[in-house]
C-alpha cells in the first residue's frame, strides 16, 4: 500500500508461521546464541518455569517482521525502527499470527513515515510479542 492508501487505526492481517526446532538451530548457529534454554531440554528441565526449549526472542520478531511486507508490500521504502515487548515464550510447535495497526502517519518531503503497532499472538490466542514499527513508504507515482 502506498503511503495515501493508509489511514490511522486501519488494521490489516499479518503473517502466519510456525516456529520449528529447525528455525531455532539455524538462527542461533547463525547469530551464536546457543543457550541451554533454547538447546538444551535437561536444562530447561532442571532451571527454567516451562521445563522445555523455547525459540529466541529475537527469532520470534523475525516471524512477526514479515507483517509488514504484508501490510506494505513493494510500497515499502525502508525499515527505520523497531521496537519489542516480549511477553510470553514461543515453543517449538507453536504458531504464530500477526495482526497490524497503523498508528501513526507522518509525510515527509520523499517518503511517508508510517508507525505501526503489531502484536503476536500463538495458536491458544496468548499473545506472545508486542511491536512497534516505523517505515518509510512510498508516495503513490504521479500520473501524467
């Protein structure tokens, strides 16, 4: 969408994915977090309150992330800020839904900025990730 196509409050579906043991081994091989609460079952077992592996924070924001190519899509000039709230752990298994909000639109001399509000929730309607987003978008083209 582009940045005229936008309204305050308007609400638009994100993505939908499942976070698996495989996104949780590649992402932390691929940034180096290995730690036993995402590797490790005897150690979640032993020291964490849901006794079982979760995904990483940061893992669970790149699933919620795709939403804004959703509600963007190629209107989409850049990715500015971003801001997280985790609030509940992601289990292997768990799948999670993104709904966004426009909640803030601000035109600029080249590009729009566009603060979006999305939150993500798992397949039980807990929500595990709260965010807030500003991207720049584009201006429709002029006709003529």
């Amino acid at each position: 969408m582009y940045f005229e196509e936008l309204e305050v409050g308007l609400k638009l579906p994100g993505t939908s994915m499942t976070a698996t043991e495989a996104h949780v081994v590649l992402y932390g091989s691929l940034v180096g977090d290995l730690h036993a609460m995402h590797f490790n079952e005897l150690w979640c077992q032993e020291n964490t309150p849901w006794k079982t592996r979760i995904a990483h924070g940061m893992l669970t924001a790149s699933l919620a992330c795709p939403s804004i190519v959703a509600v963007l899509g190629d209107e989409a000039a850049t990715h500015l800020s971003e801001e997280f709230t985790f609030k509940a752990p992601v289990f292997f298994g768990d799948t999670i839904v993104t709904e966004v909000e426009v909640i803030e639109l601000t035109p600029k001399k080249n590009w729009g900025l566009v603060k979006m509000k999305y939150i993500s929730k798992n397949q039980k309607g807990e929500v595990v990730l709260e965010a807030i987003s500003t991207c720049g978008a584009r201006y429709k083209p002029k006709s003529g």
